[in-house]
C-alpha cells in the first residue's frame, strides 16, 4: 500500500521552509499532495491560481508530488484522498501549542490518518510566509528564502502596493 500524506497550508507564499519540509516528507511517503486551503474568509496576497503556479514551478524536480485544492477539514480531505498521514513542520515552540492542539482534534475525528511533524531545517527557522511578506513590502531582500519565481511575484505585488 502506497503511504500517503497531505501538506496543508495556504502557501501565500511557498517558502523554501516548506520546500525543505516536503523534500523531508518525502523520505517517509511515497507521495505527498500539497493541499492549499480555500479559505474565502481570509485575505491572501495572491489568488489561488498564482499560489498553485508558484507551487507548480517549485515543485517541478518532485516526481512523486501532487498539488490540490481543498476547503473544509484537512482530517476529511486526508480521508478523501486515502491518506495515512497530515505533514506538518515546526519552528518553534509557539507553532507546537496550536500544530499540537489541531492534531489532537484530528486523532478524535479520525484515528486513522496520523499527524507527522518535522522540524524546520536551523537554515528555515526564522522564516514564515508572513515575515518574508512583511520583509519585501518594506524593501528588504528576501533572495534565498523563496523560490526565484515567488521573489520575482512578491517583488512585482509590491511595486502595485503603496506603502
């Protein structure tokens, strides 16, 4: 039987935090489907088609890497998908309390698909989506924390932005 896992998260945008995580995953699954979560109550910086296309284009050398979409609970998309696992990575220890609190409330939804979490790469540590954001909104450099195409996008979005 093949051993499945979902990389849940919005990926707005995909950082080399979560590249490193999943090129991780993929020593303990034979697939992995990186799943962006369709959350219309949440503001992203880029619509989902262009965060699907960045993840695409960066993920292009992982032969056994699937992209999907998703809305609802990740337990359930798991279980649609025939998934053993939920891959989620960890930086510090403020992601644990609440990664820990969701896994939690995935075992009781269903006991079947297990949580597997990774600690982010030393080199990653400091790294999230939101901070890269922040960094290039301001004018910092964020080369070598993302993919190049996703710096060329961030740098583009925030030409069109005043600060």
């Amino acid at each position: 039987m093949q051993k499945i896992a979902i990389y849940p998260g919005s990926f707005d945008p995909v950082t080399n935090g979560h590249l490193d995580i999943l090129e991780r995953g993929l020593k303990l699954f034979d697939k992995i489907i990186v799943a962006i979560l369709t959350n219309p109550g949440k503001k992203f910086l880029f619509p989902l088609e262009e965060r699907r296309e960045m993840l695409e284009v960066s993920m292009k050398r992982f032969s056994n890497v699937e992209i999907d979409t998703f809305d609802g609970l990740t337990v359930d998309y798991a279980s649609q998908q025939n998934a053993q696992g939920i891959l989620r990575g960890l930086r510090a220890l403020s992601d644990f309390e609440y990664e820990f609190q969701m896994a939690l409330m995935n075992r009781r939804l269903n006991r079947e698909v297990q949580t597997v979490f990774l600690m982010t790469g030393l080199r990653w540590i400091y790294t999230s989506s939101s901070i890269i954001k922040q960094a290039a909104q301001f004018g910092g450099s964020i080369k070598g924390m993302v993919p190049p195409l996703v710096e060329k996008k961030i740098r583009e979005k925030y030409r069109q932005i005043p600060v």
